[in-house]
C-alpha cells in the first residue's frame, strides 16, 4: 500500500525542512532548505560534531595572529553543512544571507557571491544552490540582480500578495509562501481553529499559486512552515512543499492515497510591475503580512546572534 509521504510526491516536489541528516537519508526529499534555525538545531546534532570542529580549525588556522571573524565562521559553517546535505539528496540546497541584512541590497549581493564561492570551493556547483533571501524590497531586487547574473534565488518570509507580485516582476527563481505563522496570527486574533480547507495560510498559498498561473511567470512556488498534516495535504499539488522531519514522518506513516488540492491555472492578462511605492503601500495595509514579517526576520537575527555567540565561544 503507498505512504500517504509517497503519494504526496507524486503532486508535489518534497523538500525537507531541516538540517538533520539522518531525516533526510530516511525520507528521501529532492530538495532540503535551511534557515539560522535550523542551522542552531543542527548545531547540536552527533552527526555535525566532527564537521564543526574541522571547520572552526580552519578557521582558526585562516587567522593565526588574530580572533577570527564569527561571521565568517558562520557562512563556513552553513556551507559545510550544506555541503554535508547536497550529498544525500538529489536536488539543490538553500542557503539563507543573514536577516541582518534584509534591508540591504548591496551587502546581500556581496553576501550571495561569497556563499556560491565557498560551495565551489567544496565541489557543489552553483546550479545546485538556492540564495535565500528575506521577501523585503531590498531582498527582492537583491535576487533580482542576481538572478540576471545566472545565481537562482529562494525568496523567503512571504506574507503578502504585494510581496509575491513583486518577485515575480523580478523573475526569482522560487518564493516560500508561509502557511502556519499566517495561520498563527489570524488563530491568534480571531481565536478560531480553522479546518484545512479554511486555513487562512492554506488559502493564502492557493492565493499565491494562482498569481502565478495567472501571470504565466516562471517563478516557483514552493508552501512552506507547516503547522499541520492537514495543511500540506491541503496544499498537495502547489510545486513544492518544505516539510519537517515530524511532519514527514506522520505522512510516511500513513497508507492512502493523496489527492492534488492545488491546481495552477493558465497563462492570462499579467498585471504592471509594482513600483517600490505601491509595494510599500500594499504590504503596509496587510496587518497580518506586517506583522510576520518584521517577527520573523527579527527571529532569524536572534537564532544568526547565539549561532555565532556559540561559535565565538568555541573559537576562543
């Protein structure tokens, strides 16, 4: 009998959502995605221990006369890892530029040239790294340089319609819609459950899903921070879904059969490109989408700052 995880696959392109090896070797994803989270959860994990302290002695060894730069500790470290991870699956890794600067186009830039870097120096080549970048103007237009420049991008902690809208204008490769922090904040607002199928982050993904059908963009859409099973299955079909070893693990566990929820639409009229001013003004009057973002990008620094807290006290 098939796996409700299998079966799933069949509509849409799995991603694993973690940095634990050992789940991605069990549940076989096409793709995995990381985040400062992650990396801090996987920071403590048996299997990364030797990785780790061979990477800090480089670094050490990179700066012998003098405290080496956490930051550059940190970019070493996540590529490693992701390094580690490319191996075990077939598809591409993301590798997230610090929210510190996602409201800085130049830096992030800079930032997404030294990462690709550090994969070529490890033999993954860049067509198999994702930049991830927060879904700020300043990140978008980031991706949108870099994009031209052959560097594909995973356009994250999107919110809002204005916020996809304007990375399709700029072509990115893939945006990471979130499902459970929107329904996170409308549960918290209105105190409701919601079954799936009136999930506000469900319908918010479908939402996305069918911008850009309509638009006959390129651009990827990929459901991701899940709260529940209901909430992936309700999103089956969407191109590709991140998902967390717990919950890929009910899926594996399940026997059915998944039916597509998410169907993309074809091509229409596609809409004028927003001018930084209309996308400002459109994501300001999306409380929700203002709020999540602003939270989850102050999340990422704290989670980037004790990564790098604990580096520094192991460099030391």
């Amino acid at each position: 009998m098939t796996t409700k995880l299998d079966s799933l696959k069949s509509h849409s392109l799995v991603v694993a959502d973690t940095g634990d090896l050992d789940a991605i070797k069990r549940y076989r994803p096409h793709d995995a995605t990381t985040n400062p989270s992650l990396l801090l959860k996987a920071f403590d994990l048996p299997g990364y221990q030797a990785l780790i302290d061979e990477e800090l002695a480089a670094v050490k060894a990179e700066y012998p006369d003098r405290q080496a730069p956490v930051e550059h500790a940190v970019d070493r470290l996540a590529v490693a890892m992701g390094a580690e991870i490319a191996r075990h699956i077939p598809g591409r890794i993301s590798t997230e530029v610090a929210a510190r600067l996602s409201f800085d186009e130049e830096t992030s830039v800079r930032k997404a040239h030294e990462l690709i870097e550090h994969y070529d120096r490890r033999g993954v080549s860049g067509d198999r790294v994702l930049i991830k970048l927060a879904s700020t103007w300043e990140g978008i237009r980031a991706a949108e340089r870099l994009e031209r420049e052959g560097i594909q991008c995973n356009l994250t902690l999107l919110f809002s319609d204005a916020q996809a809208q304007a990375c399709f204008d700029a072509g990115v490769f893939l945006v990471s819609p979130f499902v459970g922090r929107v329904t996170d904040w409308y549960k918290q607002v209105t105190g409701r459950d919601y079954p799936p199928e009136e999930d506000p982050g469900v319908r918010f993904v479908r939402s996305v899903c069918e911008r850009v059908g309509h638009g006959g963009y390129d651009t990827v859409v990929m459901g991701a921070s899940f709260r529940t099973v209901g909430q992936v299955l309700a999103l089956a079909g969407c191109p590709r879904l991140t998902i967390s070893p717990a919950l890929l693990e009910q899926l594996a566990a399940e026997e059915g059969e998944v039916a597509p929820a998410v169907t993309i639409p074809t091509a229409g009229e596609r809409p004028m490109p927003l001018d930084e001013p209309t996308f400002r003004w459109r994501h300001n009057q999306d409380a929700m989408a203002n709020d999540k973002l602003a939270e989850g990008i102050r999340r990422f620094d704290e989670d980037q700052r004790t990564l790098e807290a604990r580096l520094a006290e192991r460099l030391s």
